[in-house]
C-alpha cells in the first residue's frame, strides 16, 4: 500500500542494514517510479482536513519548542501548507517558502508564505538561501537519503539548521508497510546519511505522545567528515522484531475471517489509514465491509465504501463492527461499542506492539 492508501501490485519485502539498523526495500526502485507516485492522484494532503490542521499544529508546537526563531524558512514536502501556517504564528517575523510534488489543488500561496509544486530541485532560485530547513516525514520515502540532505545542505544559510522528522525506525510499526516508505531510519542511519551529506548532528528528540511514532534530528553543515560514529542500536533485535511485525500482518487477513465467521455487511469502526491497511492487507475480509462508520464523515478517507455517522450505525444494534483504528486503541473504541450493542471485531493482540 501507499501512504496514501492506493494499493499497488508490488511485493513488500525488506531487508535491514547490520551497521545502523535501518530498514530498505530488497529490491531498488528507480528514481522515477516514485516520483510517479507523487502526481495529482496523490491526495494523503487533502484526504482528511481536519486531521491535517492537528497534526500541523502538533509538529509547529514540537519543532518551536527546539528551534530558535529563524528568519526564512524552506519547508520540503509540504503537503497543503499546514505547517508553515501554523510555524508562523510563532514565528510572524519570519518569511516561508514549501515545495511539495503532490500540492493540493486549493494550496496557494498567501502572504509570507510562498508554496510551490515540485521537488528539492525545483525550489525558487530567487528564495534562500535559509537559516531553517524543515523536512516532515519526507527523507523516508526518497532513494538516497544522503543524496536528499546534501540538496538541502546546498540551499542552507551560513549557520543554518536543518530539521528532519521521520518515523522512529527503533520499534516495528506501521511505517513498514507502505511501499513508499523506502526507508525505515534509526537514529544511527540519520547520522550516516548526515554525515555523508556533510552536515553534523546537533541534537535529535523522540516526539511527544501525542504524535507517535516518530524522531527529529537537527542537523548542521559541517566541514569535518569525520564525526565520530559507535552504534547505539541492536540490528539483529530490530531486524527479528520487524520480521515478526509483518509476519504478523501477514496472517491478518486469515485471523479476521475465522473471527468474524459467516458474517456480511460488516461495519468498520474507522476511515482512515488504518482502514486503509486492511484494505490492502486483509483483502477478504474487506470483501465483507458494507459500511465505514466515523463519528465525523467529513474526515473519511475515499476507500470505496459508503460511510456513515456512528449516531446512525448505533440505531441498528447487533451489527458486526471491525474496529479499524491503530491496536493500542481498540480495546477503548471495542468497549464503547459494546455499550452501545454493537458486536465489535478487535486484532489488536495479533500485531506486536
């Protein structure tokens, strides 16, 4: 599956580096069948609004509590802008210029803030060069991670910083099962990729609870490439640890049909990524999904189903519901649906967590 949710026929099968940990696909994908990836049908931006400005918010609040307040800002990546608007209520002196190759149709550039469709290449030549780069869950999805900070490292200002923002490739998650995401990093696998980009390290922090799975790393332009480098992570824990989560997913699909037995019709509880997930990886048992059921339908992701308000699906009791939300919350969605006499479908004790 793609992050954004289309499900393409390729193989998923990665493979983890014994030096830093981090994870990559066994097979190499060419530049330009990703970039085709990233056209007008790329729509992760525009799939859920309000969902976008929360997260906005969230990574604004994170990246200003460890960031002094910089002056021109180049955001790659930047999705429909939410950040850099969010970015600049902190910070309203500055100006911002973000790029993405997927920008929503209804982005436009406002004010201090200049947005434009493309990649790191395609960045204006009359901007920067900046004192802040932010890249937010984009160095995972490109195929040289090294190559992508060195073209950051190009556009930076005397003394600038560069942030990236990743998911934490320390622990099995869902990361692993977008075929976009080409890499899963650890800490280590940044350094690496930093320090082969001429940048040092200044410092990296795990992300607040509540906004998951993820790291940032601040990075600086160096003039020594020697930086120390010792390991801090275990490769061969991570590499049985990931092998064991897709395994896992694997069997999902069998594991959920033996649960919800003869049953057709099923409700979901969820329309979003997770929905997403059995979509592509539980195919017959989304073939039994009627209806997707969200407390709030404008939020709903476009996954082929019709959906619906939970105020209407509790008017029918009795209905089957898979709870399509991440595992370390369905034991709290499943209880409210047995309140409200629903028979929920939880698998959240099948995936390691």
């Amino acid at each position: 599956m793609l992050s954004d949710g289309r499900v393409i026929l390729r193989a998923l099968a990665k493979m983890s580096c014994l030096t830093c940990g981090s994870t990559f696909h066994a097979s190499k994908t060419a530049d330009e069948d990703i970039r085709n990836i990233y056209t007008d049908d790329y729509e992760l931006a525009a799939a859920a609004p309000k969902a976008d400005a929360a997260r906005a918010r969230a990574y604004a609040t994170w990246i200003r509590s460890c960031c002094a307040s910089p002056r021109v800002i180049l955001e790659i990546g930047c999705g429909s802008g939410a950040l850099l608007s969010e970015l600049l209520r902190g910070w309203p002196d500055a100006q911002a210029c973000g790029v993405d190759p997927a920008l929503p149709d209804g982005a436009r550039s406002q004010g201090a803030i200049r947005l434009k469709r493309g990649f790191v290449e395609d960045v204006p030549a009359d901007a920067g060069p900046f004192d802040l780069i932010v890249a937010v869950n984009v160095i995972e999805h490109t195929t040289d991670p090294s190559r992508f900070l060195r073209s950051l490292r190009e556009r930076l200002a005397p003394k600038g910083k560069i942030i990236v923002v990743c998911p934490d490739g320390h622990s099995a998650n869902v990361e692993l099962l977008f075929f976009d995401h080409l890499y899963s990093l650890t800490r280590d696998g940044l350094r690496l990729a930093g320090r082969k980009a001429g940048l040092t390290t200044e410092d990296d922090f795990p992300a607040p609870s509540d906004i998951g799975d993820f790291q940032m790393m601040h990075f600086a332009a160096s003039t020594d490439d020697r930086e120390a480098f010792s390991p801090s992570t275990d490769p061969a824990r991570l590499h049985d640890e990931r092998r064991s989560y897709l395994d896992h997913w694997s069997m999902l699909d069998r594991y959920l049909l033996d649960r919800s037995q003869s049953a057709t019709g099923v409700l979901t509880f969820g329309a979003g990524q997770t929905a997403a997930l059995l979509r592509a990886y539980a195919p017959q048992t989304w073939a039994r999904v009627g209806t997707l059921v969200v407390d709030d339908p404008g939020d709903a992701w476009s996954l082929g189903r019709p959906v619906a308000s939970y105020k209407e699906a509790i008017r029918n009791p009795g209905r089957v519901v898979l709870v399509a939300t991440t595992p370390h919350v369905q034991e709290v969605v499943a209880r409210r649906l047995d309140r409200d006499d629903l028979h929920p479908i939880t698998w959240n004790e099948l995936i390691p967590r």
